[in-house]
C-alpha cells in the first residue's frame, strides 16, 4: 500500500499581492469606517509600533478597540489581526534603517543610552527619533510655502483643541513676537466660531491635529476652502481629513512608548516655521523682540 505523501499547507497569499501593507491601506482608505480610519492612518504613520504592539495596545494609541483592530484586518482581507501584523512587521523589516536609502557614506547612529533602557530613556530616545523622522518626512518646497504664507498673510488664525490648544496659543505667541496678527480657535465658544465668521480670502487658516481632527477643526478647514483661503494643516497622521483639506500639509511624528502621543517633534516644527518667517528680515524683527522684552 502507497504511503500518502504529506504536505505542509501553504498560506493564502497576501491580500494585497506583492503591494506594501501600508500603500494598500492607503489606496482603500475611503471605504473604511470611521473607526477604522483611526486604525488606517495609526498603522501607516507608525508602521514599527504596530508591526510589534498586541492588538490592544494598537487599540489604546488609535483611541479606538481592540475589535475595531480585528474588523478592520479582517476588512484588508486578513484573518484578523496576527496575519496583519506580520504584513506590518514584513513591510518593516523590508525597509531600510531610518528608513531612507542608504549611501556609501551613510554612518550608522550612535544609540543614545544603552540596550537596557529605562523607561524614562526609552521616552527621550524615542522623541529624539521622532524629530528625525519629522525632518526627513517634511517637504522642503511646503516648509517653504507655509513660511511664504505665514510671512505674507494678512491675518492668521490657528486652530487647535484640547491638547493641540497649547501649541496653537504657543504659535500664535511665537508670530505675536514678530508683529503678524494670529487668533486662536480653540473651542466651540461664541467668541471662537465669531473669528471663525470673519475667515475670508486673506485669512491663512493653519489647522493642528493628532490622531482623528476634532470636528471643529475639520469644520474650520472646510469654511477656509469654500471661502478659498489659504491653509496649512500640522498634523501626525498623513491621512487626515485635515491634511486633505489643506493645501500646504506638513507632518510630524509623534511615535511614544507613553501612555500619551508625543509632542516633541511637533513643538521644534512649531518653532522652526517661525525661525523661517524670522529668517526672512531678521534685523528688523530683532528690534521689534528686543523692543518686546525691554517692556
């Protein structure tokens, strides 16, 4: 009697063929559900955290659940979140370190603190990749045309809620300095959405955002457009509606092994854009900062 031959399964292909994980979710990212779209744009701003994290931590830091993670695999074509995950950690891995190319003279980076990192260094060294990657992800022609829109505007208005309310008061101060008219909408308040009825065509509307735009900010992003204003979104998620609606979009990553996104790299762009407006005439703005902290 023949002895049947054993065969060892193979696995169904990947759902999106030989496309990476990201580009993919990229492509199908107006059919998911709203909570979804947490997930989609979670997954492709921070391909490395969730190539590793289990399914509830992924849930946590795209303030969504962990069925939600499940649905939306499962939505790619996966069986749930384990295959999804191995399309993330294979995607990664295919990357190159720092994720640009390498060159010849390419030096590999010194690590800040030893392998046995505390969680306290494990914080500061991941803020210091973050602006790292801020750097190498930001366009220079758009670094330059928000510079060129914030120096030539007529009036700028900010908006920023919660905790993106800070870093929109905190722009405004950095612009205040330099003698440009800034206001900040940082609540569905009388006063707010009265700045919000004055946009018009000379108005440069600059949105921030982390993770899902609060709806007043993705309101305030659609009034600039139908009003035709110029607009800059700042935000960590290159998915947004608010980076859609923009027409100058720059992002930050804000990767952290905390319980809380991290802000770092968004406060050096913050302030880099307002060296750049500086830069420009910078004697005559250092008469009017030194005029300033003399009061």
């Amino acid at each position: 009697m023949k002895r049947a031959t054993a065969t060892t399964p193979t696995a169904p292909p990947p759902p999106h063929g030989h496309q990476a994980l990201s580009d993919y979710i990229t492509a199908r990212f107006d059919e998911f559900s709203r909570s979804q779209k947490d997930v989609a744009q979670y997954i492709v701003d921070h391909l490395d955290e969730a190539a590793f994290q289990t399914a509830e931590e992924l849930a946590r830091r795209a303030s969504t659940s962990s069925s939600t993670v499940v649905r939306f695999s499962q939505a790619l074509g996966f069986e749930g979140f384990p295959e999804l995950q191995q399309a993330a950690r294979d995607e990664y891995r295919r990357r190159p370190a720092g994720g640009a190319a390498a060159t010849p003279d390419a030096v590999a980076a010194t690590p800040l603190f030893s392998l046995d990192q505390t969680e306290y260094e494990t914080a500061l060294a991941t803020d210091h990749v973050n602006v790292e990657e801020t750097a190498r992800k930001l366009s220079r022609s758009e670094v330059e045309a928000a510079i060129e829109a914030i120096a030539t505007a007529g009036k700028v208005l900010i908006a920023g809620t919660d905790q993106m309310a800070f870093f929109a008061s905190y722009l405004r101060h950095l612009l205040s300095l330099l003698d440009i008219r800034a206001e900040v909408v940082a609540s569905p308040s009388q006063e707010a959405l009265g700045r919000l009825s004055r946009i018009d065509e000379t108005t440069l509307v600059i949105g921030l955002s982390a993770g899902r735009p609060h709806p007043l900010i993705a309101r305030t992003m659609k009034l600039a457009r139908h009003r035709r204003s110029p607009t800059i979104a700042i935000t960590d998620a290159t998915l947004s509606e608010v980076a859609r609606l923009a027409r100058i979009r720059l992002y930050y990553s804000s990767n952290s092994p905390a319980y809380v996104r991290s802000h770092t790299a968004l406060l050096s762009l913050i302030q880099a854009l307002a060296y750049g407006v500086y830069s420009r005439d910078a004697q005559q703005y250092d008469m009017r900062i030194k005029a300033y902290r003399l009061k």
